[in-house]
C-alpha cells in the first residue's frame, strides 16, 4: 500500500514537470510570437515612404507621380478570379512586402494590389495638372497565370479618351529575390512606349481589361495591377490625383 502511494505520489510529480515544461514551451512560443509585432512596426516606416510618392506630399521639384489601382471607384466592379469572383473592394488585396522580408524594389506600392481581373473591367483615375505636358507612363505589374504578352486590344490605356496603341508589353510573374517563392507579392515596372498628352485642368486616365482568350488560349488574362507612374516631360508640372477615393482598404 506504503508502495503504491509512493508510486502514485512519483506518478504526479512527474505529471507535474511534464506541465511545468510544456508550460514552459508555451513560454517560448509566445516569444516567437511577439517578433511579427516587432516588424509591424517596418510597415509604417514603408506608408511614411508611399505618402511621399503620393503627389499631395510630394515635395516641388519631384517629377515621379504615382496613383495607386486600390485607390480608384470600385463601386459597381464585378471581378472575376481563377477560382471565383468577387466585388467592388474584395478586389483589393493587403500586400506588405516588408512583412515577408521583401525589398521595397518588388513590393506592392502602398501595401495593396487589385486582383480578380479576369473579367472586363475599367479603372478611372481622374488627376489634375496646373500646366500641359507629355508624360511617360509605367504601369506597375503582376501576373499570376505566366508570361502573358498584352497589347491594345486586351489591355487598354486610354488617355483623355485617346486609346493609346503601344507596343506589346510582355508580363511576367514577379520576381522574389528572397528564393521563398512569393512571386504572388513581386511586381514589376512596366514601361508604355507611348507617352500621354496631358492637359491643364482635369485629365482622365483608364485603364481596361479587355475580352481576350490569352490565359491558355481559352481564357481572360489580364495582369494583378499595383500602380501607374507618370513622368511629366515638364519636371515643374504639378499632378494631383483628385480622383483618389479614401476608405477602399
Ligand atoms: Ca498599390
């Protein structure tokens, strides 16, 4: 009897440790936890760097001019994905490529991308100009279905209602200079061969996704779309994007 609680009394203190130690690996998975707090505090370095690409904090004499595809209407937007579709601003995905160790060289511009764009779809961006002048446009660019080569009739620019016939551009999915295969968070630059004829006052920039069976021959294809840059031939013009819609994300 002497034996058995002896045993018993064993049996429990033992049980004990076995808790103490487990207890102590939850210690240490809390740790682990904490660093993912750490570098969220990278991501509001990188919005601090986005606003500055915005034109409203841009300072004089910067000529780079950047509109975030999140930032357009989506109001009535139907999109289409590879496997299922979606509205209006479930199209806009969160991408903080710093999260993921990425370099801001590859990373979605402002921490968001618009995906589901396998199906006809405009997005308007409405800017200002205090004076004429030429621009160069960069579209910044992902695919996700491979290399898909676009042109004006699958992938419009329309430019103040010019719809701009340029040179094919061949997209590709992004490449991750980290090897940890997040190609789905890498975007590439772009650029249009042609430029656009930018007015003083309002200008409209839109850019399509048209009907075309370029994914496999069978399919919609259109590229994940980050953001578009304009360069102004006049360095001293001023761009804003008057159209921006606040809140989307
Ligand atoms: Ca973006």
């Amino acid at each position: 009897m002497k034996k058995l609680i002896v045993s018993l009394l064993a049996l429990a203190m033992c049980a004990g440790s076995v808790f103490a130690l487990s207890a102590c690996g939850g210690d240490k998975k809390e740790e682990e936890n904490k660093d993912p707090d750490n570098t969220e505090q990278t991501p509001g370095g990188n919005e601090d760097s986005t606003g500055g690409n915005n034109d409203e904090d841009t300072p004089s004499g910067t000529s780079l001019f950047v509109m975030e595809f999140e930032d357009v209407d989506f109001t009535g937007k139907i999109g289409a994905g590879l496997s299922g579709s979606t509205q209006g601003l479930g199209m806009i995905q969160a991408s903080n490529g710093a999260d993921f160790g990425l370099p801001e060289s590859v990373s979605a511009s402002n921490g968001h991308y618009v995906s589901y764009t396998y199906s006809e779809n405009q997005f308007e961006f409405t800017f200002t100009s205090d004076k004429a002048t030429e621009v160069s446009i960069t579209l910044r660019l992902n695919s996700e279905i491979g290399s898909v080569r676009y042109d004006s009739k699958s992938l419009g620019i329309v430019f103040n209602d010019e719809d701009l016939q340029y040179s094919a551009i061949t997209v590709s999915p992004g490449e991750d200079p980290t090897g940890m295969g997040l190609t789905a968070h890498c975007f590439t630059d772009y650029k249009i061969s042609v430029k656009g004829e930018v007015k003083a006052g309002e200008n409209t920039l839109v850019i399509e996704t048209r009907e075309n069976t370029l994914n496999g021959g069978s399919s919609f294809a259109a590229p994940l779309f980050d953001c578009i840059k304009l360069t102004p031939d006049d360095t001293s013009a001023k761009l804003e994007f008057t159209g921006k819609v606040e809140g989307n994300y």
